[in-house]
C-alpha cells in the first residue's frame, strides 16, 4: 500500500514538472511573439511534454508497475489536462478570449495519450539491443 501511494505520488510530480515546464515555454514564447503565433506551437508542446512524462513513469519506475502502458497513458492524459486548463487561462489573460474549446481538449487528450505511450515504449526499449 505504501509502494503505490509513493508510485503515486511520483506520477503527479511527474505531471506537474511537465506541465510546469510547458508552461514556461509557452510563457517564454508569448514574449517573443503574439499569442496567435503562440498557438502554433501549443499541440508540439503538449506532444512533448506527454511524451516526457509518459518516459519518465517508465524509465524509473519500470520495476514497480505491473501494467506498463496504462500508467503512461495516464500521465499523458494527465499532462494534457493540466496543460489545457492552465494555457486556456493563461491565454485568456494575454488575449482576452477563451482560445480553447471542447474539440481542441479532445485533441489534446488524443496528443496526450498518443505520445505518452511513444515516450513509454521509448523507456522500455531503452537500453536493450534491437538485435
């Protein structure tokens, strides 16, 4: 009991690290450029982002999770979510308008759980010889 809590709690700060780097990035980005520019770059950012934080679940805790691709798929998903409810706040504030809507949080769920699963089988096929 006290494995999976800790296992947890590892994946929500995997999340949160992520969602936190996006963040920046996208912040970083808005100074550089105007928020329609910004929104370009946004589904790139949340694929990358996913796709970290589905490697991280992986590549450190291979050993503690017996179904191997729900965990990064959930973190992907989670990623996602997070980065959609706080890039369509922020934005909002740049912009003055919700940017987002319902179809653009299904892509980006479908981003999120697609590329969380690449950066899984990354992890695992991290460091074994293709032959």
């Amino acid at each position: 009991m006290r494995n999976r809590l800790r296992l947890f709690l590892k994946i929500v700060s995997y999340i949160l690290v992520e969602a936190f780097g996006a963040v920046l990035l996208v912040s970083f980005l808005s100074m550089l450029t105007d928020v329609l520019a910004v929104l370009k770059f946004v589904l790139p950012i949340v694929a990358l982002s996913s796709a970290a934080s589905g490697f991280c679940t992986l590549d450190r805790n291979s050993g503690l999770i017996i179904h191997k691709h729900l965990p990064a798929i959930g973190t992907g998903i989670g990623a996602a979510l997070l980065l959609y409810g706080i890039l369509d706040v922020f934005l909002f504030f740049l912009s003055g308008e919700y940017l987002f809507g319902f179809r653009d949080l299904l892509v980006f769920l479908g981003i999120g759980a697609g590329f969380a699963e690449l950066g899984g089988l990354l992890a695992l096929k991290r460091g074994r010889s293709p032959l």
